[in-house]
C-alpha cells in the first residue's frame, strides 16, 4: 500500500497552514490509509499538533514508486530539491495566491497535480 507523505517544514511557529496539514494526515490515518507528515531533520517535533506518524528526509527515507509526496504551495525551493525522489508528487494549495509565484516551474519538479 502506498504511503502518503505530507511535506512539512521544521518551523516551530503556530501555523493554521501547519495544523492543516497534520488535520490531513489524521484524516488519512483514521480511514485506513496510510500516511505520514514528512519532516526535514530526525527528532524534529512541532508543538501542539494532533499526533499523527512523522518521518523524516535526513537520514535517509525509503520511498516507493506508489508513495506520493504532498507539497505545500509555498515551498517551491523543496520541491526543486526533492524533484528526483522516485515518488508521485501534488502540491496541496491552501492560498491561491502562492500558485502564482511560483510560476509555472511547478511540472519541472515533477508535480503532477495541484490540490486546491
């Protein structure tokens, strides 16, 4: 089974944007999938979230083929950096804003959909 890995940056500030995506997670973990938020460095824990499974890039994550990796829209630095984990990728768009920024360089990372 496919996992799903939610990008989230190791920032220890209280982000409505941050809680979403672990309120996803959740959702995901609760309906039998499974699913993860993927944070950069081992140990990092952010404060007052909803406890879900978290993994980490560094050391380094095994991934699958099937495993999708969910950017949030603002980080488009990370997804030119993970642009060849052999994953499928999405960016998750909680600000429209963000989508116009980043121009169109989006399926040069290998961003196959935006979810909005």
């Amino acid at each position: 089974m496919a996992t799903v890995y939610y990008y989230c940056p190791d920032v220890s500030v209280r982000s409505a944007g941050i809680r979403t995506i672990y309120r996803h997670v959740g959702h995901l973990v609760r309906n039998g999938l499974k699913a993860a938020v993927l944070h950069h460095e081992a140990g990092f824990r952010m404060p007052d979230v909803p406890e879900v499974p978290v993994r980490y890039i560094v050391p380094a994550l095994s991934v699958e083929r099937s495993d999708v990796l969910v950017f949030p829209e603002g980080y488009a630095n990370i997804m030119q950096q993970l642009k060849d984990m052999p994953m499928r990728k999405v960016v998750f768009c909680q600000n429209w804003s963000y989508v116009f920024r980043a121009g169109t360089g989006w399926k040069g990372y290998g961003i196959e959909r935006v979810l909005a």
